[in-house]
C-alpha cells in the first residue's frame, strides 16, 4: 500500500508540473506577443517585474517581491517542487496557527463610529492572507470587515506610546520611537496574525478594511491605510 500511495503521488505531481509547463509556455507565448518579455534589466527587482507582467496571462494567487522568503510571503506551510532551470512550483498547504485571543475571542474594542461596541474578532475560520473577495466571505459580507475608521482606532492604540507621531501627505503615519522586531511579533501575534518582510529585515502585517481595494499597513515604524486591488491580507471581522 504505501508503494502504491507513493506510485500515485508521483503520477499526480508529475501531472501537476506538466500542466504548469504548458499554462507557463502559453502566458510567456501571450507575453512575448505584447512584447512583454522584457528586457527588465534596468529594474532593481527584475523577477518581480517580470512576474507581475506575466500575471496578465497566466493566474498566479500571490506574487512575492523579489528575494522575499516564500515562508515569510505566504502565511501557510509551503513546498516546492523543482521544475529545473531554476523553477520551482508552489504546493502551498493552508496554515493551521491558533490565534492568542482575548477575553471571548475580542481581540479589540472599537470604541467610536459606526462599529462602536463591537469587537475585532478572528473569522470563524483560520483563512491565513488572503484576497477582500475572501476577506468579505471569511466574515460573512463586507459589512463584517472592520472600516478604515476602526482600523484607525486599532493603528493608534498599538502606537499610542511610540513617540512622535508625523503624518506625512501619502497618509502613512510615522513614529520617532519605532518596535523592536520582537516586540512587534507580539503585537501581530496578540491578534492572531504571523509578520510578513522578515527577509528584509523590514516586518509588517496588513488587515483588509470594508472599503473596496484598501488594507491597513502596520510597520514597526509607521502605519496608515494602502489601495491594492490585488493584494493579499489578513482577515479580522467586527463581531459582538
């Protein structure tokens, strides 16, 4: 039997890789039509450039930027399957962290606006980074997504001791007393989040809000709200 499951599992990744090589050859052949091929040596992230353009052509769930960890990129539990000359497939496996909740499951009190009295609250399934399609059906309707208003209240009470704070015309926040990297784990952490950047040295997490296409951006050092359709982020839903 357990010759007979590895016989199997070959067939299908071998089955996997073959199908992938042949979506691939038809999104570089689309690419190279448009004459999106490149060259993209006079960009400082030139994968990454290349990625987004074949994105077009051929469904890719996440693009990480270049020379990112895929274990810091994806929230979930990643192996790959070598393809040669360099390619690798993602088999990505949804991840099964257990968020360190507060008093029944509030994670955060939203104390003004629209919201107020509710909580930010886990979804009712562990979902990891995902897209706001995903986000709106994680929490049960796009009325379940915290606004940028309770984001906000959320931002300002994990910076509320970090120094100076400077709004800048872009919207981002930033703060003269930055978190060391551990402390800022425990702060993602405390809401059930893992940090994402840690191969940059650079960590952060994002949090989708109702409104269409923005998330909230926390770094150690400045936060504040981004538009990106495309992105992918965490989840908190507001809840009693």
């Amino acid at each position: 039997m357990p010759l007979l499951l590895t016989t199997i599992n070959d067939k299908i990744k071998s089955h996997q890789i073959e199908v992938f090589n042949r979506k691939f050859a038809k999104g570089t052949d689309l690419l190279n039509i448009e004459n999106g091929i490149g060259p993209y040596y006079k960009s400082s992230t030139p994968s990454y450039e290349f990625v987004q353009a074949l994105s077009k052509h051929l469904k890719i769930v996440t693009i990480c930027h270049s020379g990112e960890d895929m274990k810091n990129c994806f929230p979930e539990k990643v192996t790959t399957f070598d393809l040669g000359s360099g390619v690798k497939l993602c088999d990505v496996v949804p991840f099964n962290g257990t968020p360190k909740l507060g008093k029944d499951n509030c994670l955060f009190k939203i104390t003004s606006g629209s919201n107020s009295g509710k909580c930010l609250v886990p979804p009712t399934t562990t979902v990891g980074r995902v897209s706001q399609s995903s986000a709106i059906t994680a929490c049960g309707g796009s009325d379940n997504l915290p606004s940028e208003a309770d984001l906000k209240l959320l931002a300002e009470s994990i910076y509320a001791d970090r120094g100076r704070a400077t709004t800048y015309k872009s919207g981002f926040t930033f703060y003269s007393n930055p978190f060391k990297k551990d402390e800022f784990k425990n702060v993602a952490e405390s809401l059930g989040l893992q940090l994402l950047g840690l191969s940059y040295n650079d960590p952060y997490f994002i949090i989708w809000s109702s409104t269409n296409c923005y998330f909230w951006d926390f770094y150690p050092d400045y936060q504040g709200k981004e538009k990106y359709c495309s992105a992918t982020a965490y989840v908190l839903c507001t809840g009693d």
